[in-house]
C-alpha cells in the first residue's frame, strides 16, 4: 500500500443503478470510510466549508474520533459542498488510482441520491433547477415582471422569495429577455468570412441553458468570433445539459437528458463536428459526468470526444490554421478568473491562452474559487458563505488593478461582480459580467 499517488486522477463510473448505491447502511459505511481517510489527511481543510464541518464534528468528540459522530451529522458536510471537484483533481493523494479510492464528490452526489430516494429534497429547491420550464415561461410571456420581481431594489418581493422560496434577499439572480438566444440566432444568421484561414471548420455551438435563457449577448460574441474566423456555426438547444439536477443527485434525469441530447446530436457527431460550450459547467458534463453516469453507450464516449470548450477550441483553431488577423490591442489589465468546472475539465488556462492573442494583454490568472457553486449559492443558508468565499478571489482581483474582470463562468461573473460592488473597490471594470469570448470580439471590433 502506498502513502499517496503520483497517478493522474482517474473517474471511475458512477454506479447509480446498483440498488446498493442508496442502501442506507452501505452509504453510511461507505462515508466513514472515506471519511477517516480524510480525517487523517487533512489536506482538504481549505477547500470548500465541507472539510471544516466534517474535522471540527470529529474535534469536538472527547476522543476526537469519527466513530463518535452521529451520522445524522454528515448532512451538514453533504450540504457544503458544490461538487466542484477540486478536492479530486487538485488536493487528494487518495483518488483512483489509489487503492483507497477517495471520491469525496461523487460521495457527496451519492448521498443526495439517497435523499432523492426518500423524497427529502424541499418543493422549492427541486423548482429552482427546472431551468428549461422556467426559461420557457419567463421569456415568453413575463420576462419585465420576472426581471422586477427579482431585482434586489425590490425589498418586499426579495423577503418574500426568502421567507417561501429561500432564496436569499440580497443575491444577485439572473435576468431574462423576451426572446431565446436560440431562437434570435436563426432570426440573424452570421456572415461567414470565406477568407479566414479557418475556413470550411464547422461546429455546432451548444447554447447551454444559461446563455439561451440569461446571457444571451455571450452567445452573440460567440458566433461572431467563430464567423469571422471562417467557421460556421450550427446553433443547437434541445435541453438543459441536467448540472442543476446533478446536483440535487436527480441522476435519473441527467442520464435522460444525455441518452436525448446524443441522440439528437447524432448527425453531427457522425460527421464528428465538435461541439462547443461556452459555459464550463456544462463543457463539463458532456465532457466527463455523463461518460461516467453512462459508461456503456457509445455515443456519450463519442461526444464527449468532440466536445470542448470555445476557448479550448479557438486555442486549438490558432495552433492548426490560426485566426484571422485584425486582433486589435485592449487598453489595461485584464483580470482571468479560472472556474473551478473550467479547471476541473483539465485543460489548462485556455481563456488566458485565448486572451494572449490580443496584441499587448496583460493577462492575470486568478486560479481560486468564486464560492458561487450554481443553485448551491442562491440559497438563504448558502449565500453568506459563498461570499466570504469570493472575498479572497476578489482580494487577489484588485491586486492586479485590472481594467477588465472577466471568468468564463457567467454564474461566478455575476456573483464575483456582486462581490466587488459590495466591497466598494475602486477598481476600474469596464463591464462586470465579460466573458473572455465577449473581449476577444471586442479586439476584433465585432461588439456593437
């Protein structure tokens, strides 16, 4: 047996279909086990508000054991988490290969699949991540009065969503329009630049939720860098890619939604046209949770081959072919905050790579949580906690003065932003919510 493991981290799959897997005392055992391994390690203690929960219920035992806590306790450690991963890929010398096969994550996933099983997760929690219905609905008939209704400048209606919803008062919650992003981009169809070196490439462009419903101007950037690039872009939605549901362990949905969603991607992925994201959390999914939640069918493996993220792609786009020319030097820092989904994929730091092909960048990586965790953040018990985690994110910010702040994460944008107002910084940001894609089209002088 060795000490640790200088093996690269290896997923093994989710084996959600076992009944065993919400067996209730086989998920206690399996929990105290990892849980000792992680109560001798320690190296996760700053991480996430998961570890401190779990060392300070073991420390404040008179023996200063595991076997002393109640295991009714361990939901506090289970609802801490964001399943962000990067106690997996970043800290544990246990991880598989190892033979102790450290998970905490996917333990963490087990254990509200279990919930799931016993109907213990709250109305409104499970309607918070109905992210398609909700798009649906909002953006077609009452988007103005959603907008309204959840503005934080709305005191009564913000106490309201608290005290019935728990969503806290005073997060920042994402707008919608009067229109999908998915269907205004077959309304305006790009011109493609037959000159580009690119020329000919072709992709299809995976809306993701959050751009077809909330952020719709990224998904514009997006296209018009991948159009003036020669490429051609086939702009697709048919679902949510089921992160929302991942993590309330509604796994059944999510295995739904892929077996779908390849489905309907088959002919592309039979001419093997990549797929792009431009929200890490989601790149993610196709890339690597939904291999490991469908190991067996062959058209997730292929499709979270072709799958990347946009500035993985335009990174890799540069070394092929290379990009048009005509990048325009950016006036001032910019300030690159790594997602925690964006490292967990294991790429590197493409958006910097991205953003060094402006003429000039000054690019400063910020490679630490935001704290947001998606619907983990939003929550009234939640959302103290997540800022305090993205006080230091934002400390390391303004460290480096930029004159953009940008993250490839639009959620950790928003909340990152949010952070920074209420710290009343004086750094210059030119807009609060940039993705890196929106400021290589800038350069381009593609944004209107």
């Amino acid at each position: 047996m060795r000490e640790g493991s200088l093996d690269a981290p290896t997923r093994l799959p989710i084996d959600w279909t076992n009944p065993d897997f919400v067996d209730e005392n086989k998920l206690d055992s399996e929990m105290r086990r990892q849980f000792e391994v992680c109560h001798g390690c320690r190296r996760c203690f700053n991480l996430c508000d998961s570890f401190p929960r779990l060392f300070d219920l073991i420390d404040d035992k008179e023996d200063e054991e595991l076997s002393g806590v109640a295991s009714a306790d361990f939901k506090g450690v289970v609802d801490s988490c964001t399943l962000c991963d990067m106690c997996y890929l970043t800290k544990c010398p246990y991880v598989p290969p190892h033979e102790f096969n450290i998970d905490f994550p996917h333990l963490m996933l087990r254990y509200r699949v279990f919930e799931r099983s016993r109907n213990k997760i709250k109305f409104f929690d499970k309607q918070i991540i109905q992210t398609d219905r909700n798009g649906r609905i909002i953006s077609k008939f009452m988007s103005s009065i959603s907008n309204w209704v959840t503005s934080r400048t709305n005191i009564i209606t913000r106490r309201l969503m608290q005290l019935i919803m728990g969503i806290h008062k005073n997060v920042e919650l994402p707008k919608f329009f009067s229109y999908t992003f998915d269907s205004r981009s077959k309304q305006i169809p790009t011109l493609i630049n037959i000159n580009a070196p690119a020329y000919g490439k072709e992709v299809v462009f995976f809306t993701t939720c959050f751009i077809n419903y909330n952020e719709p101007s990224i998904g514009d950037s997006a296209l018009k860098v991948l159009a003036h690039n020669g490429i051609k872009s086939n702009v697709v939605y048919p679902r949510c890619c089921g992160m929302p549901q991942l993590e309330q362990g509604d796994i059944k949905r999510v295995a739904e939604r892929a077996y779908k969603t390849v489905r309907d991607l088959k002919p592309f992925l039979d001419k093997n046209i990549p797929i792009i994201s431009s929200v890490p959390s989601c790149t993610l999914m196709m890339k690597s949770e939904w291999p490991l939640i469908l190991p067996e069918n062959k058209e997730v493996k292929k499709l979270s081959k072709l799958t990347y993220d946009i500035s993985e792609f335009l990174v890799l786009v540069n070394k092929d072919v290379g990009l048009v020319s005509g990048i325009n030097p950016i006036e001032g820092p910019i300030s690159l905050h790594l997602s925690c989904h964006g490292r967990a994929q294991n790429i590197g730091a493409k958006g910097a790579e991205m953003l060094r092909l402006i003429p000039n960048s000054d690019v400063k990586v910020i490679e630490r949580c935001s704290g947001h965790g998606g619907s983990w953040g939003v929550k009234k018990e939640n959302f103290e906690k997540a800022m305090k985690f993205a006080k230091g994110t934002i400390r390391k910010i303004n460290t480096t003065n930029p004159k953009y702040t940008c993250s490839e994460c639009p959620l950790a944008a928003k909340h990152l932003s949010q952070g920074i107002e209420n710290m009343n910084t004086k750094s210059a940001i030119e807009n609060k919510t940039l993705h890196p894609i929106q400021l290589l089209s800038k350069a381009y002088g593609l944004e209107n």
